[in-house]
C-alpha cells in the first residue's frame, strides 16, 4: 500500500515495529495526521465508531485490550490471575482519568486569526499525541485544514513540568513551515498505582475559512497506558521498556473530543466617511462708508 503524508504518520502511531516508536510518539515523523490508520490503539468508546457495526465492538478497549489481560492471552501469560485483575483495574484507572478538552469560541470574524487549547490528562507516557480534525470519528476524522482551517504559526506545546517543548517540532525543517495541526507532547508519566496523573496542553493559532458559515473542528488525543504500571511493561535487554501486550495487543487509546461548530462570520464593513458640506464662500458686501465709484 502506498502511504502519503498524514496516513504515514497515523500508521506510525499505531503500528510501527521501530521500538522508538509506539508507544513512544513519532518522533521521525512530523506532519499532519489523523487518527484511522491507528490500528494498535483501541477505542475508548463505541461512538467514535458509530455505523461500524460488530466491526466497531471489536475495536473498543474492553474487548480489544482488558479483555486480554484477564483472559491470559498474548504477553500476559506470564502474569498470575490476581497480577491480571490488578492490572486491569490500574489500566481502567488510567482511562478514567485520561481526557482531552477544547477550547475554541463560538464564533470567529471571517480570516481573522484566533486560538485553541488542547488540554490533556493522563496517558501513561512517555509521549502522547494531539491533533485536530474536523469529526470525532476514529475512521473518518480528516485533518482540521480539510474543512478550511489553516494552523497560521507553530503550536505552543506545555509538557507535564509546565515548559514549553520546542525539540519534536523542531525536526521538521524550518522551511517547510512547522505550524501543524499535529504534534507530540514527551516527557508524560502518570502512575496508576498512586494515581498520580499527568497533564499537558498544547495552543493552536489558528486562521480562519474567508466564506461565512459553519465549520466543526475537535481534537483527538492519542496516549498509551501500560507504561502507567509495573505490571503493564517488560524491560529488553537494553534497557528499553516494552508494552506487556506487545505493538498489537491494543494498550494504546484513541479519544476525542465533542465537535464544536464554530460560527464564521462576515467581517463587519467599515463605516462610509461622512463630510460635512462647505457653504461656498459670499462676495463681501460693498462698505457703505466708502465713496461711490466716478462715473
């Protein structure tokens, strides 16, 4: 299959077998993406899928990843019954406290720029990734630009410690323009066993269509969560922390936000200059003092 642009990266998500890959974000890869091509994430919910029928059940976290972990399969066989129900448990912890929020206006002046924050919490880490589409659907959510959104400048990406990340970003050549609609945040470690979860943002400047009208946009936040626990994770003999279920075994996430339909509206049209006339200029009037002209 020839994969292009944004597709690439969806599958570098999900999928690669590069160990500095998933669950470790893309760092080779910086360009827009969306989410349907994630085939190693599972669903947080059915809704994202809606229409997909029994295709869609199979792809939930329940029955692609917990349901697992508590039957024995894969990776996981090497856990005792009671290590499988522990980290089951810490696993649903990590989805409970995992969100993602947008903050968009409601309405916009047409061509105008303005902001949007992402804001994150959980993922087990060490890297998440943002994006903004224009549907809260894992198959067919398109980047945001897709609907006439343009990222106008580079995302202001705020990591777990607060400070602005600048490194993955910078991997994309200056002269290709970095303002994406994509991004990874690193550095992200949450504990499920102290429920003790991250938290991060990222700030999109944004221009708007030129043409008044409705236009959706949401955002979808990709984290892993087995890295979360002791349990969760293998160690190679690099040193390289592993996911227990292995890159299929559907331990990462796919979760969206709600859309928001965002009202572009025409640019209100300048004031005509008013003028106020000026009364022409009258002859003065002959001084009734002076004498009469000679004949």
């Amino acid at each position: 299959m020839k994969l292009r642009n944004w597709v690439v990266v969806a599958v570098a998500i999900g999928c690669s077998i590069d160990a500095t890959a998933y669950p470790g974000g893309t760092p080779s890869y910086q360009t827009d993406a969306a989410p349907f091509c994630a085939g190693c994430h599972s669903s947080r919910n059915a809704e994202m899928l809606e229409g997909g029928g029994e295709r869609a059940q199979k792809e939930v976290a329940e029955r692609k990843h917990i349901a697992l972990i508590l039957a024995g399969q894969k990776g996981y066989a090497k856990l005792t019954e009671p290590d499988r129900l522990t980290l089951a448990s810490q696993v649903r912890a990590l989805d409970d406290a995992s969100t993602v929020s947008l903050e968009v206006p409601s309405h916009v002046v047409a061509g105008s720029t303005f902001s949007v924050t992402v804001r994150v919490t959980g993922g087990a880490g060490p890297v998440v990734g943002i994006a903004l589409v224009d549907r809260a659907h894992r198959w067919y959510a398109r980047p945001a630009a897709s609907v006439g959104w343009s990222v106008a400048e580079p995302p202001q990406i705020v990591g777990q410690d607060g400070r602005l990340q600048t490194e993955w970003l910078a991997k994309r050549p200056e002269a290709a323009g970095r303002n994406l609609s994509y991004v990874n945040i690193t550095g992200i470690s949450s504990d499920s066993s102290t429920e003790d979860w991250a938290n991060a943002n990222v700030t999109f400047t944004l221009k708007a269509p030129q043409s008044p009208g409705t236009y959706p946009l949401a955002a979808v936040y990709l984290y892993g969560t087995e890295k979360s626990t002791v349990l969760g994770y293998t160690t190679n003999p690099i040193g390289w922390k592993e996911v227990r279920g292995g890159l299929g075994g559907g331990s990462g996430r796919v979760l969206f936000t709600d859309v928001s339909n965002v009202e572009v509206i025409q640019a209100a049209s300048p004031a005509p200059i008013r003028t106020t006339p000026v009364a022409p200029e009258r002859e003065a009037a002959p001084d009734a003092a002076s004498p009469a002209p000679t004949p």
